[in-house]
C-alpha cells in the first residue's frame, strides 16, 4: 500500500491531485484544515493537507526495464478498477468534511489567540510574583514603600528589578547605598523644565488650566509674586474665570498689591483688545476657569481659548493628593490643548508623593513647579526631585 499527504490551499483542489496521482480509488486516511493567520497556515489562505492511500500503484521503472529485456512493447494488463462499497463512500464523506466558512474560521482564530493571550498574562503575572519573591528583604522593603506611596505598579516592578540587577553585579548590600540607589534611578525617568521661554519683542504669555479645585489661581499668584518682585518683570494678569463669583476683584486686589497690571476678559472677542493693551509686558499670566476633563464641551472651549492666546507656555495644574490613576488619565486629557507642563500643588496635604511621579513617568511630560500651603512668598519652587523622593523614603 502506498500513503501519502497531499497539500493544498482548499479540498477540492487537494482532491484533484490525489485524483491526478492515485485515481479515482484512492482512500482518504486524514483531513486537516488549518485557516489564515494560523501558525500552521499557508501565508496566502488556509492549509488543507488530505492524507491518501492506494493498494496498487504502476511501478513505470520496472516496465521500462521489461521493455528492454523482451524487445518488444510490454502488454499492460487491464486493472479493474472496483467501485468503492456503499461503507467506504460513507467513511470517505465523513473523513473528507466540507471546509468552514471563512467566519467561522475567524471566530475560532479569534478565540484561541485570546485564550493564548490570558494564559501569557497569566504567566507574566506568576513570573513577576515568582521574581519578587525571591528578591533580598531590602529590596522587597523598598517595593512595598513604593505601594504605600501610590507609585504605578507596573513601574515599581520594572525599577526594583533593575536595582535588584544593578546590586547583583555589584555586590552592594548597605541599605542607605540602595536607598540612594533607587532614588537616583527614579530621578532618571523624570524630565524637569523650569525655566520660561523667551519672546523676543513681544511679551511670554504663560496659560494655566487645570481641573476645578486644584490651586490655579493660586500657583498663577505666587509665579506673579516671584517674577515682579524676586525678578523684577514687568507682569500682567489676566483671567478668563469671570464667571466665578469673587474671582475678578479677588485678583484685581492682588494685582494692586504687587503693583502689577490685571483685566478679566468675557469673551473671544475682547482678547485682542486686551493683548494689545498688555503689548509692552515682559510678561502675561492667565488665569482660566477650573474644567471637569471628562466634559468634552468644556475641554472644547478651554481649547478655543488657547488657540487664540497661543501661549508660549502651559502649565497644566494638579493637586498632588489625587490619585495617580486620576493624574495619569487627567493629564492624557488635557493634553488635547497642546504640550503643557506639569505643576503639582497641595504638597502638604498628603503624604504620597509616588502618584506625582507616576504621571510623569507614565505621560513623559516635564514636571516645572511644586507648590503647597498658601503663603505666596514662600510655598512655591522650582521643581526638584531630589526633594520628592526624600519626601518618598
């Protein structure tokens, strides 16, 4: 008996060929199917491989050889070909089944590659638990502190392991060493950006957003203070929160005080009017009205705002208590107004730092100023990272 697979992209056109090379007497053995974008799939369709099996198979070599000892033309004997029994046509019909339509295909495809996807999840979570375990006490210390201060998960995992790398190649084992050690590797995925742009014969309009609530206008006030007074800028004030109640003489005092120039401005309409007033500033800040980010009517009109002023900075303003998730998701958002830079306020009204550095980890966008309490000469800085991981540890 002679066996053999035969290869095609469909049935039919499989069957052909065992029809062409073992006739129409051939058995069918095995049926497989294997679609499109499956491992064991042909790259341009589906894959079906019939295996074949014939009793009698002319042997043209040995003929040949017949030939040429007779002399003669070989008499070929008549084969008989015998129709297969009605439990044979029965056994063919239920080997050779017809090919799945092309959904079904998919939709099986589909679900094995999302059954292989949770068992990849599944095995990445049992290794990093398995990792984490067999991290030193130090290291495993370290990894909780960063979960007590609200630090990303994901984040956490990849720098103890790192650390944990580092160390192994090193041989250190001081605790103070790691400690500064895991600081300085936190430190390195952070970007800082302080410093204010230059506009040459025009003055720096700087634009503060945020959410409602989270210390805009007070991070706007102590900035004037440290730019007309520590700097001795020339500086405007200007708020859009007109709505507000309180918010426009509430600001208007405060810019007497620092002696300082403020005007509130209802609508699109009277902002050139305005610019034009301020033209001879070195700089302008403007205050704008705290935002729900999962209101798109309102980040719709935040933005209309913006394309008008064209700042030259943002400063995106978020209180450090929230959540770093919030942050995180808060930050995406508001970001549809263009690059901005991350001011982190109400320091002192929590005790986990690890959500602010989340965010700008997760975001990649730079963090400039840090500010908590209310005193305006005082509760505002540049920001330094060394002083929030050592608020952290």
């Amino acid at each position: 008996m002679l066996i053999k697979k035969f290869v095609g992209t469909s049935v039919p056109e499989t069957m052909k060929k065992i029809k062409q090379e073992m006739g129409a007497s051939a058995l069918i053995l095995d049926t497989k199917v294997a679609a499109k974008g499956d491992p064991y799939g042909l790259p341009n369709g589906n894959r079906v491989e019939i295996t074949a099996a014939i009793d009698h198979h002319p042997r043209k070599p040995a003929l040949a050889q017949t030939e040429r000892k007779v002399g003669t033309p070989a008499i070929f004997p008549k084969i008989k070909l015998v129709k297969p029994t009605e439990s044979s046509q029965e056994s063919l019909k239920e080997t050779v089944k017809p090919a799945q339509s092309s959904s079904e295909i998919v939709g099986i495809n589909e679900s094995i590659s999302n059954l292989k996807n949770q068992i990849d999840l599944l095995g990445q979570e049992l290794e990093h638990k398995r990792t984490l375990n067999n991290l030193p006490d130090s290291l495993k210390q370290l990894y909780s502190k960063l979960e007590d201060a609200d630090f990303d998960e994901e984040e956490s995992k990849k720098i103890i392991l790192e650390l944990d790398s580092r160390l192994a190649l090193s041989g250190e084992d001081n605790s103070e060493i790691i400690v500064q050690e895991l600081k300085q590797t936190i430190q390195k995925l952070i970007n800082l950006c302080s410093l204010l742009p230059s506009n040459q014969n025009a003055p720096i309009k700087l634009l503060f957003v945020g959410p409602s609530g989270d210390g805009k206008t007070t991070s706007l006030e102590k900035m004037a203070y440290q730019l007309a007074v520590k700097e001795g800028r020339k500086v405007g004030l200007v708020t859009l929160d007109v709505e507000r109640i309180g918010a426009v003489p509430s600001l208007v005092s405060y810019a007497c005080i620092l002696g300082v120039r403020c005007a509130g401005v209802y609508d699109l309409i009277e902002l050139g009017g305005c610019l034009e007033k301020f033209k001879d500033l070195d700089v302008i800040l403007f205050d704008t009205r705290g935002i729900n980010p999962w209101i798109k009517s309102e980040l719709k009109e935040l933005a209309d705002w913006t394309s008008e002023i064209r700042p030259d900075k943002i400063f995106l303003v978020l209180s450090a208590n929230h959540r770093y998730k919030d942050l995180i998701e808060m930050t995406y958002r508001f970001l549809c107004l263009g690059n901005a830079d991350l001011l982190f306020t109400k320091l002192d009204q929590t005790k986990r730092y690890g959500g602010i550095l989340s965010c700008a980890i997760k975001t990649r966008r730079p963090i400039s100023f840090l500010g908590w309490g209310t005193s305006v000469t005082e509760d505002f800085e540049k920001a330094d990272l060394s002083r929030i991981t050592d608020m952290m540890f």
